[in-house]
C-alpha cells in the first residue's frame, strides 16, 4: 500500500492549523508541549508591576541597612549599588532573552535544560531548578522577617519601656507569611489586580518618602541635613580588611540581594499572553524603575542622617527607623514612613509566594520533586497549583523556626540568596555561551551576533568572581556571628540536590518534554509558536 508524505511545510501549516484550533477551546499547547493548565490573566503592566513589586530595591536596600553601611559608608553604598546595578544589566538581557526564546513558569530550570543540549540538559536544568526555588524561598524568608522586625520597631517607638524578643518578631513573621500565602492560595483572579496596588506602594512610597526626608530636616522639626562629603565622599569601613578595593567589591552584595531578582516575571509565563514579547519588556521596567528609584531614595536618606553612631548602635532594632525618625524629628512621621516601606514589602512577599510556588510546581509536573504527583495539581476551584503554594508557606513557617532558635542560622540560609539565584542563572547562561548559542531557537528579543556573545560573557565573569567574593567572611577577626555562611549553605543544599537526582534520575526522570513533530525541524516549530512566519 502506498504511503504518502508531506513536506516540512505542508506539516507547519497543519500544525499551525492545530495550534489555531486549539487557542479557540479550554485546552491549549504552550510552547514546551505542556498542557496549558493556568489562566492567562496577566496583561503586560500587571506582569511589570509583579517585576518591580517583587524586585522592590529601594525596600531591600531599606531593610539590609544596617550590613551595607559598614562597607564604605553610605557614599560608598551608593556606588556599590551603581556598579551592580551596571552588571546586573548583563545578566537581566542574558535572562531576557532566554525568556523571550522559551517562555516557561519553570524559568531558569527550563532554559538550562535546553541550553546545555540533550547529554547535559537534564542535569543542569535540575540544579538551576532548585537552586532557583531554594534562593526564591529564602528570599521569602528574609522579607518576612525585615516585616517582622518593623512591625517591632514600630511598636516600641511609642512604647520605650518596651524590649524586643524574637519571639515578638517571629508573631509578625507567621502573620505575614500566611496572610500573603492565603492571598496567594485563594485570589489568583485578583492578582495582577493586586500587584498594580502594589506598585503604589512601592512607586508611590519611594516617591513620598523622598520628598519627606528631601524637606523635613530642614525644618523645626528636623535636625538638619549631612554634609555632601559625608554622602558623597566619606570613607568608613572598620571591618577588618586593609583593602579598599576588596571591601568595595564585597559591599556590592547588598546592592545585588537589591537588584538581583530579574527572573521573577519568567515564572509567571504560562500566566500571560505573548509572553515572548511581555515577559522581556517587564524585565526592562523592573531593572530600571528598580535602578532609579534606588538611587534617589539612598540621597535622600543618607542626607537626613544627622548622627550616623546612633544608627549604627547595637541598641537600634531596625536602623532604618533611627534613619527617620532623625529627619522627621517625629515618632508620627517615623511611623508614617515605617507604614509606606511595610506595606511594599508586603506586596513583594506575595511576589515571591507567586515566584517560588510556580517554580516548584514546574519541578513537580515534571517528576522532579517529592510527591510530585500531589506538588504538580492545579487546582480547578482556585486555578492555581495550590498544593506548591501551601508547600512554600510550610517551608517559610520552618525558616521561622529557625530564627526563633538562632538568628545567626537564620541570616545563614537568607543569606544565599544572591548565591544560590546567580547560581541558577550561570546553569542556563554558560551553556548557552559555551554552545555558541546554538541550542536556542531566537524570540523575538536576542542579541545578535558578537553583542549576545559579549554580553553572555559579561553575566558569566561576573556570576563566577562574585561568587566568591561574596563567600568571604563579613568582617575580620572572625567570630561565629559574623561569618559568612553562605559557601556552607550553597554547598549542603547541592550536596543534597545531587543525592536527590541520582535517586530520581534512576527512576525515569526525563527532564521538561520536547516538541517534537514528526518530519519537521524543532526550530521551524518553535518559530510557528513564537508566531513567526516560516
């Protein structure tokens, strides 16, 4: 009987056709052969507004003032974080594109499994996977408990007899903690509604809080402005190390925990339309919204500092608070921008709620996790992988524990979080560079030509330096409280990720699934699912 053929061609366009076909019903493809499981319900400013809420840098700078400080003092501060910020730019057009090119709620763990090729996909995209998801977990962590702590602080500026426990600030963890894990659990619908009340916060806040510390120390109330040297020039940094250069390069850690999230708007792919188009543009606005509004807060604030000691004191729960309460010269008006920097960092928790869960749930619908067969449902009364959203609530609610018995273990595991997330994005961006970024059908964003492969270098070199340079112990005599234990942390977590994958790769684990039709190119495809003509 004979048999006949069609060629590439004629199978693109019935695939095209098929693909038409099936946006019309509530079962769709999305562009890795998944079954498209999530609503769409994100449009492209409420996916901007989830980058710059959950990124919120000028909130992370806030909350981790107290360590940035020491490392030049605040001029220093302000460079440091323009340096990274410059770096950080190499890394977010790296991610970019790779986002552009496989949209995925997996992220990094997707775009390492294709980057690295078919012999060393699998293993690379399994530990970008979960790197990514511990990093996005201690992140939570670390957020919930900067609330915690300003919620404390808060109350004890109207009451001075009061003395802080941990135990006060670990009540306001748990308490945000699940009031943003329930928003997330059971208002996916309300979301990206959500998220653009949370760039007022974050948008509106910085913008308030900049105007209050630019004119409240010159009036009766405050107690006067810094001199410009001591914002511009000053250089303090009593730590132990005789290298200014060393120093200045490990005080851009803060700068980085502040600015280095440019993959959160990936995970929530699968939840946009055009995200090929969508998830890039947002990458841009949360790396610059980020970026100015950073800078013009680290002025205003390092102006109004009119007694830098009492900041710095071991006295001052949250420094920060000292910060205001010098330029408004008012426990009302300290409290007023306490409330301003609570609620946006709140709105980034939800972020990373959003972040976290959609991660492991892309490990789990792949057989990539413990009970991956409970971790990879979505839940069709709330449209949302509920079970991966409780899941991280349970491992945030243990990370408090642990604060609540040793804070210095605490600091330890929130601590890898710029680590363990460069970690997972070197998984996808050297492979992509060492196969001269061949593995990667282009989106609609891609650096063409030399500029892609200099740019990929740039996000490499500085991954691995830093790296290492962010490892070294905070400050010299080392002591137990002040050493750096995120070499300890990154190293236990790979150790236990690489006994997890030779249990799991023994049993059939095959990695996210190709698109694979019969007789035509996997790249004319991926161009017909990026909308391209062929």
């Amino acid at each position: 009987m004979e048999q006949t053929t069609s060629t590439p061609k004629e199978q693109i366009a019935k695939h095209n056709s098929a693909v038409e076909d099936l946006s019309s019903t509530t079962v769709s493809i999305n562009a890795l052969g998944y079954a498209q499981e999530l609503d769409r319900n994100f449009g492209l400013l409420s996916i901007c507004a989830v980058g710059i809420v959950t990124g919120n840098a000028w909130a992370a700078l806030g909350g981790t003032f107290a360590v940035a400080i020491f490392n030049g003092g605040p001029a220093f501060v302000i460079y440091e974080f323009i340096a990274v910020s410059v770096l950080y730019l190499a890394v977010a057009a790296s991610l970019a594109e790779l986002a552009s090119a496989i949209p995925s709620s997996g992220g990094v763990y997707h775009w390492a499994s294709v980057t690295a090729g078919p012999r060393y996909g699998r293993i690379c995209g399994f530990f970008a996977g979960y790197w990514n998801f511990f990093a996005w977990v201690f992140g939570l962590g670390s957020g919930c408990v900067i609330v915690g702590n300003i919620t404390v602080q808060m109350y004890a500026i109207n009451h001075p007899e009061f003395t802080p426990q941990k135990w006060h600030v670990f009540v306001g963890y748990l308490i945000v903690t699940w009031c943003c894990c329930c928003v997330v659990l059971f208002a996916n619908r309300a979301l990206p509604a959500i998220s653009n009340a949370g760039v007022f916060f974050t948008v509106g806040g910085v913008f308030i809080t900049i105007i209050v510390c630019a004119v409240m120390p010159a009036t009766r109330t405050g107690s006067g402005y810094a001199s410009n040297d001591f914002v511009w020039k000053d250089w303090s940094a009593d730590i132990g190390y005789s290298s200014k250069g060393f120093i200045f390069l490990m005080g851009m850690l803060n700068g980085a925990f502040a600015i280095g999230t440019p993959d959160c708007v990936s995970h929530v792919s699968e939840e946009i339309p055009r995200p090929e188009i969508n998830v890039p543009k947002a990458i841009a606005a949360q790396a610059i919204i980020g970026f100015f509004t950073s800078v013009f807060y680290m002025i205003a604030i390092f102006y109004s500092i009119s007694d830098l000691k009492a900041v710095t004191s071991a006295s001052a729960i949250f420094p920060l608070a000292e910060i205001y309460h010098q330029a408004t010269g008012s426990a009302t008006g300290t409290i007023g921008l306490l409330v301003l920097i609570l609620a946006s960092i709140v709105g980034g928790m939800i972020g990373c709620y959003i972040t976290a869960s959609r991660t492991l749930w892309a490990l789990a619908r792949d057989g990539a996790t413990p009970f991956s067969n409970t971790l990879r449902q979505v839940s069709t009364t709330w449209r949302n992988p509920f079970n991966s959203i409780l899941a991280c609530g349970l491992i945030s609610t243990l990370l408090g524990c642990i604060y609540v018995g040793s804070s210095t273990a605490f600091s330890a595991f929130v601590g890898s979080f710029v680590i363990l997330t460069t970690l997972s994005y070197l998984a996808a961006i050297l492979p992509h560079l060492l196969y001269r970024r061949a593995n990667v059908t282009p989106g609609p964003f891609w650096m063409r030509g030399l500029l892609g492969y200099i740019i990929n270098g740039i996000a490499c070199t500085y991954i691995v330096v830093f790296d290492v340079i962010f490892c070294f112990p905070f400050s010299l005599p080392v002591s137990a409280h002040t050493m750096n234990y995120s070499s300890l942390i990154t190293g236990g977590l790979t150790i236990f990720i690489a006994a997890w994958w030779t249990w799991v790769g023994q049993r059939g684990y095959k990695g996210p699934p190709a698109l694979e039709i019969r007789g035509v190119e996997v790249d004319a495809i991926n161009q017909t699912m990026h909308g391209l003509k062929v």
